[in-house]
DNA sequence: CACATGGGTTCAGTAAACGAACCGACAGTG
DNA sequence: CACTGTCGGTTCGTTTACTGAACCCATGTG
C-alpha cells in the first residue's frame, strides 16, 4: 500500500484485500465505477477528489485489473474506465458497508438497492427481500431516497436522482447544458 | 476522516462508512477485535503498527461505540477493548473483503471461515453453504489453512494457528513462555 | 482566431503515518 | 531494596501521502 510499510507481513484475506482497495478514495472510485460512471471528468467533480489522486487511483486500478481503460473515440482521442469483474467482484464488500453505513452513520436513508427483476429490496446478505434469490450485480437497481439533495451541483449527482440499474453506463448531460 | 478534506460531500452511505472506518488500519483493527482481541499490546504485536496510530485508532473506534474500553484488573489498570454490537454489526463488509482477498489476491487458502453448527463453509453471501441458513458472527469458526506460517512470532498470530470461534476473547501465553 | 473541453501533470504546503525513544505504574525475583 | 520486565501508553523527528491551485496539450466550436 505504501507509507514505507504495507499490510504484507499479515497471513489475512482482509489485509491482502485492503492492500488493493484499502486507500483513501480507492473504494468510493470503485463505488462510482458500478454504479456506470466510467469518465475521468464525471469522477472528478463526483467524488470532489484531487485530480493527482484520482490520476494516481486509475492508473493503480488499471493495473490491479479492477479497472479496464479504453479508447472510445479517436479524435480528440478519450479513454473511459470501465470495471471489471474483478471489480465487479467487489461489491458485496460495498453493498455490506453500504447497509452498515445505512445503520449506523445515516440519519435517513439515501439511496437503497432494488432487485430489477422483482422490485424487492436486497437485503443485509445480498438477498431479495421478496423473492429471495440472491441478487447479482446486474440485476440491481439504485433508487434515490428522500433525504438526497434535489438539486445537486454536478452532472453524476443528478443522473442519479433518477433510478439506476448498476453497471450500465451513466448518461451525463453535457457541461453547457448546466445551470 | 481527516486529511483537510473529508468525504462529508457524498451523500452516499458507503462514503459514510467509510468516513468512520475507512482510514489505515482502522478495519483491521476492527477484525482483531472480531477475532477475539482486546489488549493493547495484543494488537501492538499483531497488527505490526506504530504504537501511536493504534492509540488513535483504539480512541476514535471507542468514541464511535464500535469498541468499548472497560478496566479488567484494578492492580495495575488494566482496560480492554471489546467490540461491540455497532462493531460486530461490520463483521459483513469484512466477510466480503475477505472473500474477495480470497479470490483475488491470495494464492492459495490463509483461513477460512465455518459454520459453527454444521461445519459447513460460510458462502458469498455469508449463508451456510451447507445448511443454508445465514451465519450471525457468534456462530462463525474461523480455521486455519495450509498456507500460514506455522510457527510465528507474535503471540496472536500463535493462538489463531488453533480454530477459534469470533468474538470469544482471545487466549494468548504470556510473554515469558515465548521461546 | 478565441475559447471551451477532456484528461491529464507539476508543485508547494499540509496532514498523517512511521519508528524509535521515553515514561509511569506495578509485579516478580534475588 | 534494587533490578528487571510488562503493559499501556506519549513524544518527537522523519518520511510519505493528500490537497488545491496552476499549468499543459490536443482537439473541437463559434
């Protein structure tokens, strides 16, 4: 990880985990990745992360393969990042702390997770509420809660106002349509 | 969390989390308290951490109710760090990171985790996969695997070589008796 | 041509982590 | 009583990382 001493000397799955993805920003770049954002921009004025960082955490991503770069127009040449499957691998870790922040640090809640398929809620072991049946990445859909600010300053934070199903990429409103 | 900049922007549950737990170290240590850990020089030795970051960490965890600091001995003071139900409450998004470890950055099998009823392995999502049903934290058996280090050097290291059911206190031998 | 956009890099200042040293209260040993 | 060791810290100088602002370059647009 860094800061001359790492996780390396702990025999620990979690230590070997958080060696990866345990920096500060790391997870939440993650975070946006699943839930569709794949441009260098939409990350940055999403996360109001440094841009030294946000360099610094793609390009680690990239090559921890948790993160795919690639050219998606040549001319003017702009890459996106798209995530994995090892990334996408990653999101029961983020759908636990999600519950845990959900219960233990919100006032409200904020967003929630939906099973697409039957509209019932994933529960705290990544079941549906409702069906029961486990509930893939794919098939969930993020829906916007009553404590969210209705008018939020940048593009990614209003594509989400509206429900989202993960990993499909976010649609953002081009800069000169802003306010 | 520090840093001139924290992530008090996000509206997002798992920037909330992590805003509490998801500076170094933090995590771990809270997997130690899991594991059955609770004195300072226990985690000292475990962790491999300097002693002031573990003093801050100890603090801010017990200030955030997810550890709580109570006195065992009179004389000499003697306090231990026991996690409690806010704490235990993360023992999923470790679950999962370790999954993921598993996975994706171990080599081979460091520990695994076990249904204390059944024996059966704990599942993605935290199930039993043999009996099906989800495994709360005081049921999980934690054993070793053929990688670790079979004669390590810290005490804690020495006492987990043994299957060892979360959350009890963890036993370890004086530092007399170390050879 | 001027200006905006996307995707970066560079750099100085600040905050955090590191590791070694030190400390105080007590216990056990000789 | 002195000596040694343990436990649970604090202090401090050094190294590393994060931050924010400025700058850069290729391209497209009015």
């Amino acid at each position: 990880m860094a800061l001359g001493k790492d996780y390396a000397t702990q025999e620990c799955s979690i230590a070997r985990a958080l060696e990866v993805v345990g920096e500060r920003w790391t997870l939440l770049v993650v975070r946006d990745a699943i839930y569709g954002v794949r441009r260098y921009n939409d990350f940055l004025v999403h996360l109001g992360i440094p841009r030294a960082v946000l360099s610094d955490r793609l390009r680690t991503l990239t090559e921890q393969g948790i993160l795919e770069k690639r050219r998606y127009q040549e001319a003017p040449p702009r890459d996106e990042y798209v995530v994995t499957e090892r990334g996408t691998a990653l999101w029961p870790a983020l759908r636990a702390l999600s519950q845990w922040g959900r219960e233990h640090a919100d006032a409200g809640r904020l967003r929630s997770f939906r099973h697409a398929d039957c509209g019932g809620d994933v529960g705290p072991y990544g079941t549906c509420a409702d069906c029961g049946t486990p509930v893939p990445v794919a098939d969930v859909v993020m829906v916007p809660g009553p404590e969210l600010d209705t008018a939020p300053e940048d593009p990614v934070s209003r594509a989400l106002l509206r429900p989202k199903r993960l990993l499909e990429p976010l649609e953002t409103e081009p800069a000169h349509l802003a306010d």
